[in-house]
C-alpha cells in the first residue's frame, strides 16, 4: 500500500512539474518576445532620429559647401577683375607711350625739316660766296699779272730772274756763315753724347747680371705610374672635364709615359692646376666635388704667395712705401711673359739698370729704380683696349706715386710727353733689358714676315713712295710724296694704315704710324 502511495505521489509530482515547467516556459517566451519588441521599436526610433539628424548634417554640410564654391568664384573673380584692370593699365601705359614717341618723331621730323631748309640756305649762300670768290679771284690774278708786268719794265729783268738772283744770293751767304758753325757744334755733341751714352751703358750692362728665365704656354706633371691618369680621367672624363672648367686650363693626357701635359697661355692658371693635381694625386680622392674644394684652396694660397713675392721683391730692390694693391701687382709679374721674357725678371732688371745709370748721371737713384720696377705694371692688369704704359700710369696716379715715376710709367713707350730724365733712362734701361740677346724670344721667320706685312699694307696705299718698319716692328715709318699727298691726307692716311693692320695683322703691343710728307726742291748748278 505504501509503495503505490509513493508511486501515485510521484507520479502526480511529475505530472505538476511538467505543467508548472510548460507553463514557465510560456510564460518565459512570452516575456523575451515581449522585450525583443521593445527593444526592435527602440532601435527603429533610434535609427529614425539617426537618419534625420544625418540628413540635417548633410544639409548644413551642402550649405557651406555651396557658401565656400561662392567665396572661392567671389574671389577668382576678384583675381580676374584685378589681373584685367593691369593689363587695361598696360595697354594704356603701352599705348600712351606709342603715342608720346609718335609725338616725339613727328617733332623730330618738324626739326629735321627745318635744319634741311636752313642747310639748303647755307649750302645756297655758301656757293654764292665761292662765285663772288672766284670772281675776285680772277680780277686779283689780273691785276698781279699787269704789276708784275710793269715791274718787269722798270727793272729790266723777269720776275723769275729776278727771283732766282736774289735766292741765289741768299743761299750762297747762309751757307758761308752757318756751314762752319753748324758742323763745329754737331761735331762736338755728337762726340761728346756718344762719348758719354756709350760709357753709361757700357758699364750698366757690366754692373748688372740676372738669369734668364723662358716661360712656356705648357707645363709638364709628371706622376708616378700610368694608372693614375685613369683615375685622373674619371668615369667617363668627368673628372678631366671638373679639372678643366675649374681651372680653365686644357689638359692633355696622351701615350708619354708618367706625364700629363697642362696647357693654357695664362702662367697662373697653369700653376693653380699643377698644384691642384699634386694635391688630389697625393690625397687619393678624386672625384668633382673634391677637385673644386682643391681648387678654391690652391687659388687663394697662390693669392697669398703673390703678395709675399710683391713684398719680397719690393724689399729685395729697396722699393718702400707701395701700396698693397701695387704690390700684389708685383707678384703677378713672376706668372706673366712678355716675348717669352719673364716679366718680374724683367721689371727686376730694368729697375737695377735705371738706378745704375741714374747713379752714373747724377740723377735721384730711388725714383729712378722704382720707376724701373712699375713700368709694365700695366700688362698685368685686365684691360685690352687701353695700352699698358697709361694703365699702369693711371694706377701709380691713384695711389699717390710721385709725379715723375708715374711719366717715367706712361712715357716709356712714347704714349705721352716726357717731363724727366728718368723717364728717358726708364725707356733706355727696358730696351736694353729686353734686347739683349737671349731675353726674348721669337721665331725668326714670323718677326721678318710680320715687318714685311708692315711695310706691304703701307705700300699698298696711293701716294706712298718709301715705308720702313723700325724698333722691331713697334713703329713704322711712311713717306709719302707731297705733290700726291696733302697734310690733310697725310692725317687721313696714317688713320686707314692703322686700321688696315688692325684688321689684317696679329702682332703684340701696338704699332706707331707716323706718316712723314716733305717738300724737297732741287737745283743743279752747271
């Protein structure tokens, strides 16, 4: 009984949990579903508002948008307008000022108008003039021919018998009373100035020995194996080419063994370039930045030793009180040639044979020497138009040289006046140095070419009877006959034998054209 009690009793319990178990569930369901659905209206409420304010977004974002593209059209529209207003402003600039030069030509043509008519006024009085001349003339060539005429009568003899007697009478008593005189002073100074010019020089030379010193237009560099030519070349030849533009020196690698050959007719620049190659073999790196770092470098080292060789040399003549810019000049001289004659060398020289000849001729032996030392100052100076003797005289006058040093300067060449017995032994003293045998050099068959070149542009000229070139081609001298040729002419010719050999000759330094016209008259007694 008791077993079928608990089997009834569980039994029912099972059946009242499952319906208590359905119902929860029902109950549960409902519940989530109810939630599901609040929470689905929330998100389409939320959705909806997000919608709306996206689209309120949007169409503030569309209104600043459309107010930013006016702005920007305000504005390129406000560039454009301005830009419009300038060129409106040019145009009429441009065309004002068309109209100004329109203004200004036809009051040039008023102008040129009325020149012509006073022109043609003038030319109209002037040929009157001549006919009144010519007139007179004729009347006065009469009036000559009836006194000489009458003349004639009175004196019993023509006019040119007449004219001859009296010359010959002339001529025969000049001749007495000056011959003697004449010949006795010419005698004597010629004696005595040869005499004494020989002595001065003679001795001058003797007292003064320097070396010679021959510049080329080549410099040689010689290195220690040929591998370092490649490297000297570079990939491709940039480093040859970096070499080149910064030195402006050509530079030429060829088959001789363990040399590379620099050529440039400036001595400076071939020195900056032998000094940067030693510097870039010796350091290794070669490339094109490095090779313009050296060549900066080499550049103001070399500045720097020309200023000590200017002082140097300066110290060593006794030459004091120069100015910086004068000295660094000096320095220049040691790179600079004239005729394959080192200019220093030759500034050095005629600077001890002036002061040995001042000395000789009682004369101030220190402007003497420092005048000697600045004469070609001028060849160094950067300036082709204007000859060397006025420039360096122009730069001794800017810093203050005294007066005679800077004649002696610009006179040696005969460019002015000399005012001083220095400028005279300036002159001297530089053609001696420079015409001793071996200071200069010069192949001879170009230097006879060129004074026959000289002498064939004169001859090719009317009128020209005898031409010399003379002080090795520096002057040439043209006579010319004078029924063919006026003194107006003579001025005219020497202009156009000037320009002729400017046009057709190469030659250094500059030519002296002196046209000579004389009248001889000659007579033979029998």
């Amino acid at each position: 009984m008791n077993d079928g009690l608990w089997a009834a009793l569980v039994a029912a319990a099972l059946v009242a949990g499952f319906a208590l178990a359905k119902w929860l569930s029902k109950s549960t369901i409902k519940k989530a579903k109810e939630e599901y659905d609040e929470k689905l209206e929330d998100a389409r409420k939320r959705a909806d508002e997000i919608v709306k304010e996206a689209e309120a977004q949007a169409e503030i974002l569309k209104k600043n948008k459309i107010l930013e593209a006016k702005e920007k059209f305000l504005q390129l529209k406000g560039e454009h307008d301005q830009k419009v207003r300038e060129r409106n402003n040019q145009i009429n600039d441009l065309e004002n000022k068309a109209r100004q030069k329109d203004q200004a030509l036809k009051k040039k043509l008023t102008e040129l108008s009325e020149k012509e008519e006073k022109a043609d006024a003038i030319l109209t009085s002037y040929n009157e003039k001549i006919s009144t001349l010519d007139a007179k003339k004729v009347e006065l060539d009469a009036a000559l021919k009836e006194q000489v005429i009458k003349l004639e009568k009175i004196a019993g003899l023509s006019a040119s018998e007449a004219k001859s007697q009296m010359m010959e009478a002339l001529k025969e008593e000049a001749k007495s009373e000056s011959r003697q005189f004449v010949k006795d002073i010419v005698d004597e100074a010629k004696m005595d100035a040869q005499k004494q010019a020989k002595k001065v020089v003679i001795e001058t030379i003797q007292r003064v020995a320097t070396e010679q010193t021959i510049d080329n237009v080549v410099s040689v560099f010689h290195i220690e194996n040929d591998e370092i030519k490649g490297r000297i070349i570079g990939r491709e030849g940039r480093n040859i080419r970096a070499l080149e533009a910064a030195t402006g020196v050509e530079i030429i690698i060829d088959d001789t063994p363990e040399a590379i050959v620099l050529s440039a007719f400036d001595p400076m620049r071939r020195e900056v370039a032998r000094l940067s190659l030693h510097r870039l073999v010796a350091d290794g790196r070669i490339h094109p930045a490095r090779i313009e770092e050296v060549v900066k470098k080499t550049e103001k080292q070399l500045e720097e030793e020309i200023q000590e060789i200017g002082e140097k040399t300066s110290l060593d003549l006794g030459v004091h009180g120069l100015h910086p810019e004068i000295v660094r000049l000096i320095g220049k001289m040691r790179y600079r040639s004239s005729y394959g004659q080192n200019l220093l060398q030759h500034s050095r020289e005629v600077s001890n044979l002036c002061a040995t000849m001042a000395a000789e001729l009682g004369l101030n032996v220190k402007l003497a020497k420092r005048a000697g030392l600045l004469h070609d100052l001028g060849k160094v100076m950067d300036d082709p138009e204007t000859p060397h003797a006025l420039l360096g005289m122009q730069l001794a006058e800017k810093h203050k040289e005294h007066p005679i040093v800077c004649n002696a300067i610009g006179a040696h060449h005969d460019e002015l006046e000399m005012t001083s017995p220095i400028s005279v032994i300036v002159q001297v003293c530089d053609a001696i140095s420079g015409a001793r045998p071996g200071a200069r050099r010069e192949v001879f068959e170009s230097y006879i070419q060129r004074l026959k070149d000289l002498e064939r542009i004169a001859l090719s000229f009317d009128g020209v009877q005898k031409c010399y070139a003379i002080q090795a081609g520096r002057e040439l001298r043209v006579i010319v006959e004078a029924e063919r040729v006026s003194d107006d002419q003579a001025d005219a010719l020497s202009f156009d034998i000037s320009s002729k050999i400017q046009t057709e000759m190469t030659y250094p330094g500059q030519i002296k054209i002196t046209v000579i016209r004389e009248k001889r008259a000659v007579s033979y007694a029998k």
